[in-house]
C-alpha cells in the first residue's frame, strides 16, 4: 500500500532525524553544515514540512549520504515497524480524535521518539500475534475502551433520540416497539422487509438480519423473538435517521472492513436501545427497585418485557444510565456462551466501567465455576432438557473475591440464543459493593441473597478444597515459587 502525502513526510522528517542521531549530530550542527535554519530542520524532522531539491542536497551534504538515500521511503530496521504501520490501515482507520489525539499530535509522537516507539510497537504486533488477536478484535477493544472511558453514555446519540422522539410526538409513557418501527421503515425510508428461514436462505440462517442497500430490503430470521425484531428494526432506523453511510450489512459480524463501521454499528445499536427503553421510565423504575427492601428475580423478567427487550439490551440501557443519574460507576458486564448441556464456556462480550473489575477475558485459564453468570447457564441446561424452559432465568449473588478486597453484588440473566439451536447465552452485571452502592441499593441487605466465594479463574486460585474446581493453580503456584525465591535471595543479601 502507497504512503500518503503525510506520511512521506513523515517517513523523511524520522530517517532524518535518525540519521542525524546515528552521526551524534545536534540540531545547531546540522543547521550549520547545512545553511538551514534549525526551526526549519526541526519542522523537517516532526513531519511538518517536506523541503525542495536544493534544500535535500545541502542536508544529504551535510551528514556524508546521498540524495537518493535520504529520500527513498524505505527505513532501516530500528524503524521498521513505524514503516509497517505506516503502509497499513491502522493509522486511518482509527478516529484517534475520539480519544483526544488529533492527526498531527500522532505524527509528532512518532517523530518525538521513533525507535522507541517502533519496540513500542513491535511488542503490541507480537503480543497481538502471541494471543492470535485479529484486526477485528483490536478494533473491539478499542470499542470497548472508549465506551469505558465515557462510562458508556453518550449525550449525543441521548439528543438525537429526544429530537427523533419530539419529532414523532412520543410521549415518555408511550412504548416503542416493532409494529411502530417496522411502519415508520417502509412508510418514510421505503423499506420492503421480509422474513426468512433455513428454507429461503439456508447459509445465514444464523444471522438475525441482513440489510439489501440495492433494494432496500431489510430480510428478519424467523426465529428470532419480538423483542429481537424490535432492537433489530430500531438499529436500522439509527442508520437512517443518524445518517451513517459507513456500516455493516447483517447483524452478525461476517466482516469487519474497518472501525468505523464497528463504531457507528455501536452508536446505531446505542440509538435503538435509546428508543426501546426510554431513559426517564427507565430511571423511575430502577429507583422503585432500588428502595425495595428484598430482592425478587421476577423484577427483571418485567423490566425486560415492559421495555419490549432482551436481558443484553436491558443490561447496556441501565449501564447507560447508572453512573450519570445515580452516580454508579462500579460495574461490569459479562455475555457468555454455552452449549446447552455443556460446561464449556466462551466469554464473547464484556465492559468494565470505572477501573479492570474481575472477572475479565483470560486465555487458555478455566473460569471460576461459582460465578453466577455460569452456574445460570447450568441451570438453563437443566431445564431444558426437562423441557420447562418458559421464560428468561434470573441469578442473583454476592461475590467475595478471595485472595483481594473486591466483592461485588452481581445480577445474571439466561436465555436460548433463539437463531443457533442448543446454545444459550447469559448476561450478567456486577456492582462493586461499597458504602455508596449500599446507600442506594436496599434490598443488599436482604438475607436470601446468596454469598459466595469466587476467584478469576482456577489456574489462580487458593481455594485448594474447591468442589468445583476444574483446574489445579497451576499460576498461583509459579507466582507463590516466585515470592519465595526473592525473599530467600533477600535474607542472603542478594
């Protein structure tokens, strides 16, 4: 891939300046051999200006190269990396202004200090590499980053979804739901929409959605629930009525083509959540069930049908809500998958507001099996293959993690992932217990609310007469060999 004009200054500003390093030549020594001013270099070096053909003479005189030399693209091997970067998307494909760096701060830290930055690099691609991270789980990441560090609400998408609700006379006690939104497509936006099954299209038969831009067809799964159909019609409309030109066609990720797509796939989804579970209704009555004084699992179920949504979208709409309205920012998010009958668990989503709450994505270690966002699954499987399952489960406990400080009160909710056939999912939010949640959280001190004592994973653990454990401690062993090996090296001196 060609360099664009920034970057070819870039890529002469670093080998100029290295070069000059290379030579242990200061600034004002340059600027001396040269006849340029040392501003003038300096800009040169920072990716600022590319000078004209007299002026690469005099520097390539100036240090001992040749013209050519200083003006091919091609970097020596300290500069590699920032070369590989440089060719790839990777520098356009971020917004980094969503976190605060504009394009030029950027070009200035890599010029600043290129070759540590290049190990800088270079130790991010092996690490990616090491742990098999693809593009799209990078750009995940980085998603899940900025939701962090905006504790997940967003005050612009909130003004756009109070202007399309004034537009639309929505009062805060009517309800948005599928019929409204599947009106408002094919009446405004002329959207032909149309249902299908493994009959119609039997390669995507695991895809809730796909959307046809040349005909402007919206095609729906059969399978999924209404409340699925409702978030999915209210993520197209986020499309449109948000005008996002950039963004994937199905619900699932077949491809990821670049980050903006996965961002404003984000700020589409943030806009049908908005729509479904409206913030004012949504806030009265998580304050109703915050002041009863006992905890009851069927509190959920009724949240998630009045506001015509699944647990996910539930549990992302009061993670939206919380740290703004009711100044809580303790909380995690977890999405699991399980195949019914199984204990094989696959963490596939998770957010940690505030700071790195436990449990977080770990790789090739064995979860602890006393959470309660795995023992829901379990029970899932139970009932179902008692042929039982009516509506969604509810799992509630206190988590004492041992071996630390933390302890969390933490909520789970299960359900058949309605499209893949045997495999169940369930999301689960966790409150870190503290003086300001228990102020505000009443029914914490509800009796019947299990305690338990729970860990990252079993390969850490110190819970050495675990019933449940599946894995010996296998990391909590090195790091306990570890600490004895220094303190023998201390009282020898060492």
């Amino acid at each position: 891939m060609s360099l664009n004009t920034d970057n070819i200054r870039l890529v002469f500003g670093l080998k100029l300046k290295q070069l000059r390093l290379d030579k242990g030549m200061s600034l004002t020594e340059l600027a001396q051999k040269s006849g340029l001013s040392m501003s003038y270099i300096n800009e040169i070096e920072k990716g600022k200006k590319y000078p004209k053909s007299d002026k690469i003479v005099a520097l390539a005189e100036a240090m001992g190269v040749d013209y050519d030399t200083l003006v091919s693209l091609k970097l020596n091997k300290k500069l590699e990396p920032i070369s590989e970067l440089l060719r790839s998307n990777f520098l356009t494909e971020l917004p980094f202004e969503i976190f605060g760096i504009s394009p030029a701060d950027l070009l200035e830290l890599l010029s600043d200090a290129p070759t540590k930055l290049s190990a800088f690099i270079s130790t991010i691609i092996e690490i990616g590499r090491s742990y098999n991270m693809s593009v799209e789980q990078f750009y995940f990441a980085v998603l899940r980053s900025y939701q962090e560090m905006h504790d997940n609400y967003f005050p612009e998408i909130e003004e756009v979804v109070d202007r399309f609700l004034a537009e639309h006379k929505i009062s805060p006690e009517q309800q948005v739901d599928e019929y409204f939104l599947s009106n408002l497509l094919i009446d405004k936006y002329g959207f032909t929409i149309k249902y299908f099954d493994e009959e119609d299209y039997p390669d995507i038969v695991n895809i809730r959605s796909v959307f046809l831009p040349k005909t402007n067809t919206l095609l729906i799964n059969k399978r999924i629930t209404s409340d699925q159909r409702a978030f999915t019609l209210g993520r197209e409309l986020g499309f449109l009525y948000m005008k996002i030109k950039e963004r994937p066609y199905t619900s699932s990720w077949v491809e990821v083509k670049s980050f903006d797509s996965v961002l404003n796939n984000f700020n589409a989804s943030y806009f049908a959540g908005a729509i479904l579970i409206r913030k004012e209704k949504l806030i009265e009555k998580l304050e109703k069930l915050f002041n009863q004084e006992t905890w009851n699992n069927k509190t959920l179920i009724e949240l998630a049908d009045y506001f015509q949504a699944t647990p996910e979208t539930l549990y992302h709409r009061i993670s939206n809500v919380l740290p703004k309205y009711f100044g809580i920012d303790g909380i995690f998010f977890l999405r699991f998958e399980s195949p019914s009958g199984h204990k094989d668990y696959h963490l596939t989503k998770e957010m940690h507001l505030a700071k790195r709450h436990n449990p977080h994505e770990t790789q090739k270690e064995h979860y602890c099996r006393r959470w309660i966002s795995l023992n829901i699954l379990d029970e899932m499987s139970n009932i179902q293959q008692s042929n039982k399952y009516k509506e969604p489960l509810v799992g509630v406990q206190i988590s004492n993690y041992v071996d630390s400080e933390n302890q969390y009160f933490v909520m789970s909710m299960a359900r058949p992932l309605n499209i893949i056939s045997h495999l169940n999912i369930s999301v689960t939010m966790g409150f870190e217990l503290n003086d300001n949640l228990r102020s505000k959280f009443k029914f914490l001190a509800d009796p019947k609310i299990p305690v338990r004592e729970v860990n990252q994973t079993c390969e850490r653990c110190s819970l050495f007469n675990c019933k449940e454990r599946v894995a010996a401690p296998v990391i909590l062993q090195k790091k306990r060999q570890l600490e004895n090996m220094k303190a023998a090296l201390k009282s020898m001196g060492a």
